[in-house]
C-alpha cells in the first residue's frame, strides 16, 4: 500500500510541471464580511453579513492568429451562514475574442447592468445602490439583472469607445390560447456604450423585454412590454472621483391603467488618502405612478484603509428613508431576519464594520 501511494505521489509530482505549463486556468475570488448592527424601523439586530463573497475559475486557451478561447465559472460563497448560491450562479460563460471583439454563451450580467463606472463604488450594504437604481419594489419590475440563457457581443476598444449587446430568446414562449391567453415570447435584448477618455467616462444603456408583465383580467392573460434607458457620467482628477448617473424604467399596462414610469437618479463622490479613501453615495428613486408615495432616498457613508493590495478594512452606515407606500429595502443581502422594512413606508438603517481579501 505505502510503494502504491508513492507511486501516486511521484507520478503526480512529474506531471505537475507539465500540466502547469499548459495549462491558463485561474482561481480568483473575494473574501467580503462585515459585522453590522440592522435596523428595519421597528427591531434592532446585530449580525454577521456577506457583503457578496465569490470564488471562480477562468481561463483561455490561443488558437492562433490572434483568436482566443476563454471560459469562466463564478460562483456565490454564504461564508456567514453557508447560504452559497448555486453552481456557476454569477457570470459563467464559454466564448471567443479577438480583433472582432469578444463573444459569449451563457449567464452574464446585461450590458444595462455594467454601466456603472464610478457608481457602484461601496463594499457594504451600499451596494444596494445600484439595486435600488435598478428596481421598482413596489412593481417588482428589475432591471438588475444576471440574465440566463444569454448570448452577449463587446466591441474592441475604439480609442476609449466600447459597445456591448446581448440577446436572450424566451425557451419556454407559449401559443395564444383562446379566450385564456395571448401568446407570450419574453426575449430580451439590452445594449450599452461607454467612452473613457483619461479622468473622463461617459455610458447609455437601453434595455427592451417583450411581454414581461401579465396581466389577467376577465379569465384573460395578456402579456405587456417593459424597457429601462440610463446615462451615467463621472469624472477623477487628482485622488477625487465623482459621478451621476440617470435611470427610468417603463412597463406597459393593460389598456385604460396608467403606464408605469418610475425614474431614478444617484450621485457619488470618492476622496482617497494615501492607503484610505472615503465614499459617499446618495439615490433618490421616484414614485412609479402619480400620487403612488411609493419613492424612497438612499444615502451611504463608507471608509476604508487598505492593508495591501489585497486586503482592506472598513466601516459603512447607510439609510433608506421610504415614502408612506415605499418598500425599498436591503434585499440583495442575505440574512435570516431579512432586510426589507417590518411595513411600508418605514426606514431601515444599516452600521457596521467588515473585512475584504481578494484573491
């Protein structure tokens, strides 16, 4: 048994070399965890917090004359609670790149989601920021979206201009029934553009989805068309950064209802110091109809020092402040107490303090 398992190592020991020198795979990941105290408007409760832990592989391979094959898996960590996503559950895809650009098939984040630059800034619960830009909780309509079943193309860079689209077709689209149901097909097609020119970045988005909503009436289902456009801009000069950016989701409704049109807007500043930086975000997502109360504001304070390039502290305190039919929550998070406000209309607070390694 011992010259058996010898064998094995010496054999695995020859072989590495020869495998490592073939092979382009790379692990990577992100440690994210905060220890915050939550309140919801009417409970206090201190917690252990993902701030959205992931690990995953990504490689290419050269298949000459400047074309490349390249995959990635990305999978969530619940390093608090083991609440761990599903394989694969984040941006995993298989595609081609070269000098006509890159091409992906699978689940990928929409090119709507990743305008984002110098927005999405904040390592706590402030990430909700963007969430909160994205989504109209009072709808349930989200623009924040990984989008399954998703071939997507990016553009070369053009002196700072890069383009991005993608295409996801309905597989389970269905036939119009009768006096029961029109026909639904839910493809969804969403494009970006973005220029960097030095401190300068400038990004549109538009995003379509035929017969998102359905709406029943009568003993009849009829399906309504959704879209969401934004514009965001930010500036760095020196060790500051700001930015502003603009969204505004629409949905179709039945014939005689109003249309639902819910615009948002948010502004950032990031001040760095040496090895620590400051950040302060605030959002304000309007009501969806007239008169709804159904709006909230965001604001968001975090500081961070960095111990290497790798690994930083810091500390956060964010706020929703709902109107008297707003339901804007921390619902990205994960936590058994949930993050949502105990009834519309409250506000929810967050303070805490995490610890970040990338790897």
């Amino acid at each position: 048994m011992k010259k058996q398992l010898l064998a094995i190592a010496v054999l695995g020991a020859l072989a590495a070399p020869a495998f490592a020198a073939d092979s382009t795979v790379t692990l990577y990941g992100k440690l994210n965890m905060g220890f915050e105290s939550f309140d919801n408007g009417v409970l206090k409760t201190t917690r252990v917090q993902d701030n959205t832990s992931y690990f995953g592989f990504k490689g290419e391979e050269d298949l000459g004359d400047g074309l490349k094959a390249w995959f990635q898996i990305e999978n969530k960590i619940g390093t608090d609670d083991s609440n761990a996503g599903a394989f694969a559950s984040r941006n995993s895809a298989v595609g081609l790149k070269g000098d006509f650009g890159t091409v992906l098939l699978g689940r990928w984040d929409t090119p709507f989601k990743v305008i984002k630059k110098n927005l999405d800034i904040m390592d706590g619960p402030a990430e909700q920021m963007e969430a909160l830009m994205h989504q109209d909780q009072s709808s349930k309509l989200s623009y924040h979206t990984r989008q399954d079943n998703v071939v997507q193309y990016w553009s070369p860079n053009f002196s700072g201009f890069q383009a991005r689209i993608s295409y996801s077709p309905d597989e389970v689209k269905t036939d119009a029934v009768p006096g029961k149901a029109s026909a639904k097909n839910n493809n969804r097609i969403s494009v970006s553009g973005d220029y960097t020119l030095g401190g300068l970045n400038i990004g549109a988005a538009y995003e379509t989805r035929k017969d998102d909503n359905a709406v029943t009436a009568n003993g009849v289902t009829n399906y309504y068309d959704s879209n969401a456009w934004r514009v965001t801009g930010s500036y760095s000069f020196d060790d500051t950064t700001v930015g502003l950016g603009y969204v505004k989701l629409e949905r179709d409704n039945a014939a005689g209802t109003p249309k639902l049109s819910r615009p948002a807007w948010t502004a950032t500043v990031q001040q760095k110091f040496g090895n620590a930086k400051v950040m302060l975000a605030y959002a304000d997502a309007k009501e969806d109809l007239d008169n709804a109360q159904n709006g909230a504001k965001m604001w968001s304070l975090e500081g961070e020092y960095a111990l290497s390039k790798r690994s930083a502290v810091y500390g956060y305190y964010s706020a929703i402040n709902n109107q008297a039919k707003g339901n804007y929550g921390f619902k990205n998070q994960n936590s058994a107490t949930g993050s949502a406000p105990a009834a519309a209309g409250m506000d929810v607070k967050i303070i805490g303090v995490g610890v970040r390694h990338s790897f």
